[in-house]
C-alpha cells in the first residue's frame, strides 16, 4: 500500500487537520508529516488501531505547561523568560525528555521534540514517555550567578510538575551539568528529597558515567550497525560533524576510536575544517574551549594552521563518506543533501534532533544514502539517561564499562528493528522502519488503556 495514491490522500487529509488544530508550528507540522508518511500505510493495515484513533490522540500533548521564569541579572534589572514543560504521552512509562536554553525556543519547537521523544523513547525498549521542555533563555554571555538564578527560578515553578516516577527532565542545548546541578539542587531543596528526578546529574550526586558521551557515542554506534550491516564500518573513512557542543563532541571521540578521520566541527558563527583531520590532542583542544572556556570554534583555526575557518557556512561542503549533524534542527536543506551526495557521501547519522528538513531526507533516501534518522541514531543519550535511573532506583552505580556495553546493546538492538520494521527490496529504510518501531510500541500500549 506504501506509496499508493489512497495512502497520500490519508495523508494529506490528516496533515490538513493537523496544520488546523496547530496553526504556525511549522516544527511541529515537519516531525508529524515526517512520521505519517511512513506509518500511514501501517496504520491503514491495522484497524486495531484506527478504530482507537490512535494517530489523531497521539499527536496532541497530553499535557502543556507554560509558565513565566523571572530572575535578575548582574546589574540588578529584573529579567523575565517564557519556559515550556510539554508532556506529551506517557502510555509507556514517566515522561522523559530534556530541557532546552536558547532564543529560539518555541511551542512549536518544543511540540516538535517531545512527539519525536515518544517514538525514541520507545526504541530504547526502556520504560520512558515522551516529554521536551526548555525557555527562550539565552544563555550566552551570562555569569554562572545570573545562569543559577535562572535555573533556580524555573525550577520554583517545575518542581510541582514533574517527579520520579512521573517526569524526569535531562539536557539539550543550552542545559548541561552546570545548569542541571543547579535545578537539581533547587528540587531537592523544594522537595526535602533526594531522588533522581532529573537525569545528566553529576557524578557526585547520582549521575552516570558515559551519560556526557552517550548521544555522540551512540550516533556512531548507530552508524557502524548500518555499515556493519552492508559488511563496511566506520574505519578509514572521512567523517564531517557539525557543531561543537555535548553531542558533536563525542560523535568526533567515538569516530577517532572507530579509526575514522574527523574532519569540521562548527557552530553557530560558523564551521572549522581541518583537511589533516581532528585528532585526540585537538578534540581536548575543542573539549576545553566548549566545556570549560565556552569559546567560539573560530578560536581552533587560530590554534592550528591546518584547519581553514569558515565563517556563517555549515560544513556540508566538505567531501566526506559520513556526515553526522549534531547541532540543530533544520541544518541541512535540500541543496546541502545534493551537495553531500554529489561528493559521494554514503552515510547520514543523525545526532541531533530534525537536522535534516524533509526533502533532505527525501534526496537521501532516493540516493539510497543510509540514512539513520534522528529517533534512532541518536537515542543513545536518552538510553543513558534511562539507565542513570535505573540506578538511581537501585542506588548502585555501574562502572563505565558496563554502561557503554549497554549502551552499544541498545543501538544495535534499535538497530535491528529499524530493519525488522524497514527492510524491502534489499534496502533498509531506516526512516520507515524507526517510524513504524516506535508507532506499534506506544500505539498498542494506548489501546490497553482503553479510551483515555
Ligand atoms: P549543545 O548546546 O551542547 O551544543 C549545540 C551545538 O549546536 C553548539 O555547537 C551550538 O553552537 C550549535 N547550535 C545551536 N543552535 C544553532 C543554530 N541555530 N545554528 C547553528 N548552530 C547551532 O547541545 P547538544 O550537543 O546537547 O545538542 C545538539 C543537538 O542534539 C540538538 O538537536 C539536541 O536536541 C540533540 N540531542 C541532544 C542530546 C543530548 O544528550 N545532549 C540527546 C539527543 C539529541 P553555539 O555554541 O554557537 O550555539
């Protein structure tokens, strides 16, 4: 039925009473067609779950919260942020899902992540919900004490909303340890209680090893099943990364491990390319001017006369085997697809959340790039995050070793189901299969609960 003109007609139909009920989302309408037009023919198979309406409950929130964060900053002028918490299904387990700092913060963007979040969550065959949350915050440029007071002021208002068995917010952009300490701290204090209710915590109070390496390990972990799967691997190829923060980061550790050569890292001024490749030593170069010094990527083509600055460009340019986008929604458009594909690119993973726009995807996938979408390649973070709860729950921890094994079980196990869901013609459609994976789990769970 995939493809069929009935299937296009169901869904444009559902896609125009989605853009009615939810006018000027555009992020939300693009992650919902994204899904649609590969579950659709599924779901037109499966009146187990169109007699339930499963599709049209599944694409409201169950819940948003909305709610104003004032803080002063250094020079005493009072500040006031719009935040978000938009708990969207918890058929299978607490909401889970991060926070997000930064001027572009929108409903629509946080609809847009926390539906994808229910269909990640799910693959991870953890018990997580789906959630997103975050503020039009703009963390640059400010003092630790003006990010703390900020953290402990949206906080006094999330505490009532979320809880361990009910929500557990983690990071995104803009919410690392630091601003996860201190809304942690605020909880705790609010609560009289220790539990683990956020996740990406510090070592020292209940967080987990590898949780920091976890999304960027996990999309090449997630990129090395699709080679393996066509007999290949990461080994010796040419690897383009976009952006410099958590997820690009250790996307570039984990590619170095692989034997890949890494060649762009970015932000949002623009990209470094560095033909000799970023080896380990100018990985803790990037490490240190991110995580420590929050510097701009600028700084790495001062430091290293082998690298070119590119400045406002995103690196897609570069030729390579292996793009992972890992900084932000929409990074790659159509005529970057083309470009990647005219210079021979075979692999697209995808670290961050909606990187590529649709008819990105749609060139990839014409391309037979394998193309692993976002839900799947990068739900290692999330996977991590699950089991810092499972140890919080079990107040043990575990040593990295164990963590990582389970984390590369997971990847290879969403993996494997990508191509139980996505395998035809001898091609695996990665998109279909993660979309189809994750639909059935929360859709069946729905149905159990009944009209609800
Ligand atoms: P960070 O804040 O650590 O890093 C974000 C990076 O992206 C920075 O280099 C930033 O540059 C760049 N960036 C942000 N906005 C833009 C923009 N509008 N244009 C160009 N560059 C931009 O965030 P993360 O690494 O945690 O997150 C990156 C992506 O991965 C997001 O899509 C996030 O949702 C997704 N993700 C993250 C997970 C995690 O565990 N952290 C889990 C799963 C997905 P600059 O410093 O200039 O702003």
């Amino acid at each position: 039925m995939a493809g069929s003109k009935a299937v296009q007609k169901e869904v444009k139909e559902f896609m125009t009473g989605l853009k009615r009920r939810n006018p000027h989302e555009g992020e939300f309408h693009q992650a919902v067609q994204e899904l649609v037009e590969t579950v659709m023919p599924y779901y037109l198979d499966h009146d187990q779950f169109r007699k339930w309406r499963i599709l049209e409950r599944m694409t409201e929130p169950d819940r948003v919260v909305m709610f104003r964060v004032t803080w002063s900053d250094d020079t005493g002028t009072i500040r006031a942020n719009k935040a978000w918490r938009v708990q969207f299904n918890n058929a299978i387990g607490p909401y889970k899902g991060g926070m997000r700092f930064h001027p572009s913060v929108t409903l629509s963007v946080l609809k847009f992540l926390g539906f994808e979040q229910c269909f990640k969550n799910a693959l991870t065959g953890l018990p997580m919900g789906g959630a997103k949350g975050g503020s039009n915050f703009n963390p640059k440029g400010r003092s630790d004490l003006e990010i703390m007071r900020f953290c402990h002021s949206l906080m006094t208002e999330l505490f009532r909303h979320i809880g361990e068995s009910k929500d557990v917010p983690a990071g995104d952009i803009g919410v690392g340890a630091r601003e996860i300490g201190y809304m942690f701290g605020q909880y705790k204090r609010l609560e009289n209680n220790f539990v683990g209710v956020l996740t990406g915590k510090g070592l020292e109070y209940g967080g987990s090893l590898i949780r920091k390496e976890a999304t960027g390990y996990g999309t090449v972990y997630f990129a090395q099943n699709m080679l393996n799967h066509i007999d290949d691997s990461v080994e010796g190829k040419d690897v383009v990364v976009s952006g410099s923060g958590n997820v690009a980061t250790y996307a570039i550790e984990k590619v170095l491990h692989y034997g890949g050569k890494p060649l762009t890292a970015s932000d949002s001024g623009g990209s470094i390319y560095d033909p000799d490749g970023i080896d380990e030593e100018k990985l803790e170069f990037i490490k240190q001017l991110k995580e420590v010094r929050r510097g701009r990527i600028s700084e790495y083509a001062e430091k290293y006369s082998s690298a070119k600055y590119l400045e406002g460009k995103r690196p897609w340019g570069v030729k390579c085997d292996i793009a992972l986008p890992c900084a932000t929604q929409n990074e790659l458009n159509a005529d970057d697809a083309k470009e990647l594909i005219d210079n021979g690119v075979r692999v697209v993973a995808e670290g961050a959340n909606m990187p590529s726009t649709l008819e990105a995807v749609h060139h990839f996938l014409d391309a037979g790039v394998l193309f692993g979408p976002a839900k799947a390649a990068n739900a290692g973070g999330v996977a991590v995050s699950g089991l810092e709860q499972s140890q919080n729950s079990l107040r043990i921890s575990w040593d990295a070793e164990e963590v990582d094994g389970r984390l590369q079980n997971i990847m290879k196990d969403i993996h494997a189901k990508c191509v139980k869901y996505g395998e035809g013609d001898g091609k695996v459609n990665y998109v279909a299969g993660a979309n189809i994976a994750g639909f059935e789990k929360v859709a069946a769970a729905m149905v159990a609960y009944g009209v609800v």
